[in-house]
C-alpha cells in the first residue's frame, strides 16, 4: 500500500467508524455558518451547446440577491437553481438559458478538488428556485411515485424549500421561456 492511501486511510477510518456508529453524521459539517459547496454552472447557447464550469460558494452567498441585474449570473433572480439539501443550501446546479440538462453528466461531489466524481445531480434535488423558465423534470426511475407520470411541471419564479419525491428523483430538466 502506497504511503498517501496509507495515509488517507488513516484519517478516513475512524471518521467512518464513528459515522457508522451514529457518533457523527457527516452532514453536521455541511450545515456550519462557514460551510463552502460547490456551485456547478451550465449555460445553455442559442445553437444548443453547453459550457460547464464549477466554482466554490459559501452558504452565506447562496441568497438570492433582488440587487443583482442582468441573466448571466447565477446570484440574480433568472437563473434556476437546484439545491442537494433543503432551504436552498448544499451544493448548488445553476442553469442559465434555455435547455435540456441531463442531470447525470454533471458532477455533484469529487473525492477531492480535482479528483474523480462520486455523486452526480442525478436524484439529488432537495430544494429549488426555478428564475425567469419553467422547469420540466423528468423522473423516470420515481414515476410510479409521481401522479403526474413521468413530468413534473414547475412554473417560472418557483421556491420550494423542499421539494417533493417526483423532483427528488428527477434525472433530467428542461428549462422553457415563459
């Protein structure tokens, strides 16, 4: 065993121990006033494409802010937004424009800053803000859950604090111009 895994292990195994034995939950760290996620943030472009950038965030900032102008940020009031923990925390999807996202091509959670994906945004949806679009969900995997079948329609300027299990398991998202 190489020294670095020796070494992660050595700080990781007593944090799981402890997790499993209900000592720690591991979420604890990621509800603190000086908690940092993950904003991942899709543009959709009039021809169809997509740029994916990834950027830190503090709980702090996640507020929507009325002050913020213009549709190319992710701090105003146009872009929809997805949230994996209720009351609009957590690590954050941002999609500005027009589009189809397939939730499981963008990544949620890496081992480390640039490490391999483990969590995508596919199913992970606990609150949302859905800005100047209405927002489709597709859930294929919860359909027989959801009485609308297969589609959640969400219209546009949307907050749910905490969405129900048709959104939480959603896979894909199109976004529609009101």
């Amino acid at each position: 065993m190489s020294v670095a895994l020796r070494l992660v292990m050595s700080k990781l195994t007593p944090l799981l121990l402890l997790s499993f034995l209900g000592c720690i939950d591991p979420a604890d760290d990621a509800t603190t006033d000086g908690a940092t996620y993950t904003r991942t943030i899709v543009r959709f472009a009039d021809d169809g494409s997509q740029t994916v950038t990834t950027e830190p965030i503090a709980a702090a900032e996640q507020q929507l802010d009325p002050r913020t102008v213009g549709t190319d940020s992710c701090g105003d009031w146009n872009a929809t937004k997805f949230f994996d923990q209720p009351s609009y925390t957590g690590n954050e999807l941002c999609l500005i424009g027009d589009g189809t996202a397939y939730l499981h091509s963008y990544c949620r959670s890496r081992l480390w800053p640039r490490g391999g994906c483990i969590a995508t945004w596919s199913q992970a949806t606990r609150s949302l803000w859905t800005g100047t679009n209405v927002t489709w969900i597709l859930a294929v995997w919860g359909a027989p859950a959801c009485p609308g079948g297969f589609w959640t329609g969400i219209p546009a300027y949307e907050a749910e604090a905490t969405v129900d299990a048709c959104v939480q398991a959603g896979d894909e998202v199109t976004l529609i111009p009101q």
